[in-house]
C-alpha cells in the first residue's frame, strides 16, 4: 500500500540511509500483479478460496479455473487460470 511503504520511506530516511523504496508494482492493476505471479499457494493467501472451481485432467496435466464472484446479479466474475499448479492468468 502506498501509505504503508511511504512511512517505511520515511522512517529510512529518519535514520540516517540514503536509500529508497521503490513499488515496481505501483502502475498495475490488482489483474496484472496476479498474472505476473506463478505461485498458486500465494494467490490463495492473497485473493482467498474461489467461489467455485473447474478442474481438467488431459495427458497428465491439470488445467483449473477458479471462479470468484463478484456481483452476482450483474454476473460479474474474476477468474484465475492455473496449469499443473502455476498460474498462468487472470481475467476480470
């Protein structure tokens, strides 16, 4: 959160480093940082459990989709694609 990392900032610079905290992340959308991580355990820990899931099995790999409602009567949903335990996108 900028708030957050900008009192971190501030504290460095209180004690004396001359260094700076960058948010390489600071332009992207909640969408973009997802789809940039690959780790399926850490999207749970962030986004939480989906509403639902789809699960394929194909010559050995596993395809999942996980669904996350988000206005039900307006159908609006976010879906995360995960190929044999990485993720491999998002789309909202």
């Amino acid at each position: 959160h900028p708030y957050f990392l900008n009192k971190v900032q501030e504290f460095v610079k209180s004690i004396g480093l001359n260094h700076s905290v960058e948010n390489k992340y600071e332009l992207m959308t909640k969408g973009e940082m997802l789809e940039n991580c690959k780790d399926r355990d850490l999207i749970l820990e962030i986004y939480g459990y989906p509403d639902d899931k789809n699960i394929t099995t194909t010559n050995g790999n596993r395809y999942e989709q996980w669904i996350y409602i988000r206005d039900k009567e307006r159908n609006e949903n976010e879906y995360v694609y995960i190929e044999n335990n990485k993720v491999t996108g998002f789309q909202n």
